[in-house]
C-alpha cells in the first residue's frame, strides 16, 4: 500500500472516529435531558383527589364519619408518601437532580392540609369517646335523689370542645394556586361542616347536665310530695317542667357521637316526656284535692317518667 494509500485510510478512519465520537454525545445529550424531565404526579394527584371527592362527599357535622375518613387519609397520606419516595422526592418538592418540581410542591402542600384534618378528627375521635361515657353516667343518674350531688359523674368536656375547636379554626382556607386546589376538598364547607360537628358535641353535652337538672327537680318534688309538703313539691316539678322545654334544631336531631349513644332527637323525645311528668306531677300538688286525686296525677307523671328512660334503657345495659 503506497503512502498516499495510507494517509487517506488514516484520516477516514479518524473521520469515522469524530462521527461515532459526535454521535454519542449527541446520545449522552438526549439522555440527559430524558433523565432530567420532571416526575409523572399523576397517580399522587389522582389518589389525592379521590380523597378529596371522598371528603366532599361525606356529612362532616356527623361524628360518626370521623373514624372512616381518619382511615381514608392516613391510607391516601401513606401511599401518596411511598410513591414520592419512589421517585426520590424529598419533603421540599426537589428531585434528585435538586432542581425544584412544581407537582410535588403541589402535592406535598396538599398532604399537609391532609395531615392537619387528620389531627382535627383524631381530636373529634377523643372527643366523642368522652361524651359517650359521659352519657352513661348522666343516664345513670336517674338514680339520684334527695341530696343526691348532680354533677359529680360527669367529667367536664368543655377544654376538649375548645380543644375541638380551636383545631377547627386551622382550617379557615389560605390562599392557594389552582394547582394545589384541584388537589383539595371545599375547604369552606370543610370548614363549616366541622365547626357544625363542634356544635353536636356542645348541644350532647349541655342535654346531659340538663337531663341530671332535670330529674334532680323531679326527685326533690317527689320527696317532697311523699311528706304531703305538696307547696315544697309543686315548685320543684315546675323547675323540672321549666328546664324540660328544650329546643333542638331540626337539622341537628339525627346525629349521635357514636354508634351507640343516644341521638339529639331522642334526648328531644326524652324531654317532651319528662315535662308532660313534670306537668302531671305539678298538677298534683294543686290545692283543695283529695289524696286520691293527687295519687292519680301523679302516678300518671310517674309512668311518663318510665317512658322517657325506657328511650335510653330499652338500648341495654349502661
């Protein structure tokens, strides 16, 4: 092969070397930026608003709810929150190249609304629990006579109402984009609906220190209806007949704090009859009666008396 011959290959073969050379860092570019395109959110968002429809969907003032949506966030959250690991997004919404994702900040600022909501019903959780064994001591308390202290089986609720509260009021919206919306419940009716729960909470609790007023009055009546003290008598039935006239929002009457305490319409119910006893036993302490007309007023108060407990007792044993 001639010198000539030699120095073309040689330069062909360098011409060949750049091409392929060129040709991989054209490739490298391409994959570079391949690797560098933003994290697919799409099934982070979708979860996220499944939960939010889920949330939308669900009748908040109801106590009842809150241990199916506690349930339903922490899934979302957990999911939500391995996926991101997955694809190495940090809590800050940054990818592994530390180049800030607008989805994951989107997201990550959704999950901490979610989380806040998720302590505001573990707070409405605790707070049911003890308005339930509150009830089973009020109820109880139909027992008490005479002298008998009123109060002393029901713990106070009313720092846990405020506690309830004031985890309620951390929902009041924030301005916030679109983006991060789209990823959300209504948080105005989120909002309203949980500050309306805090309301069943107060109203369960003011009819059971009401419901222990009121049969306080009637066995203080009673006592002293037995010792024909009938003037003595007479004004402690109309203070029970007085604090029996409650009034219950209509839009309230079907929700209990849980599934086995008693309804705010069923403490209405008991109400109207124990001020049909008190009004009945009132009756029969009027002046210028005789014994025997006075036994029959007041037994017909006394059976009204037994059909209000039999509202609660009928459900079992307290």
């Amino acid at each position: 092969m001639s010198g000539d011959e030699d120095t073309d290959e040689i330069l062909l073969s360098r011409r060949n070397l750049f091409r392929l050379l060129g040709g991989t860092i054209v490739l490298g570019t391409l994959v570079s930026t391949i690797d560098e395109e933003p994290p697919d959110f799409s099934s982070e968002e979708s979860e996220l608003q499944n939960l939010a429809q889920t949330i939308d969907s669900t009748d908040l003032r109801d106590p009842q709810k809150n241990s199916m949506l506690q349930s339903s966030i922490a899934t979302t959250i957990e999911s939500v929150n391995s996926s991101l690991s997955e694809k190495e997004i940090d809590p800050t919404g940054k990818t592994p190249s530390s180049t800030p994702s607008v989805g994951a900040g989107n997201i990550n600022q959704a999950l901490d609304y979610y989380q806040e909501l998720q302590q505001t019903l573990d707070e409405g959780e605790s707070l049911s629990g003890k308005i339930e064994s509150r009830e089973i001591a009020t109820l109880n308390g139909e027992y008490f006579n005479g002298q008998s202290n009123q109060e002393r089986h029901l713990p106070n609720v009313e720092s846990s109402i405020s506690k309830f509260s004031k985890t309620v009021a951390t929902h009041t919206p924030s301005e916030q984009p679109p983006s991060t919306q789209k990823l959300l419940p209504d948080r105005d009716r989120v909002s309203s609906r949980l500050s309306r729960q805090r309301t069943v909470y107060k109203k369960h609790a003011d009819m059971q220190e009401l419901f222990l007023k009121v049969i306080f009055s009637l066995n203080s009546g009673i006592d002293a209806f037995e010792h024909s003290s009938f003037d003595s008598a007479g004004r402690s039935f109309q203070r029970a007949n007085n604090k029996a006239s409650v009034q219950i929002d209509d839009s309230l009457k079907d929700y209990r704090v849980t599934s086995y305490s008693l309804t705010l319409g069923n403490y209405s119910q008991i109400f109207k009859l124990y001020r049909q006893a008190a009004g009945n036993m009132a009756a029969a302490c009027a002046e210028g009666m005789s014994r025997e007309e006075r036994n029959q007023k007041i037994d017909l108060g006394i059976r009204r008396q037994l059909k209000a407990r039999s509202v609660f007792a009928d459900r079992g044993p307290f």
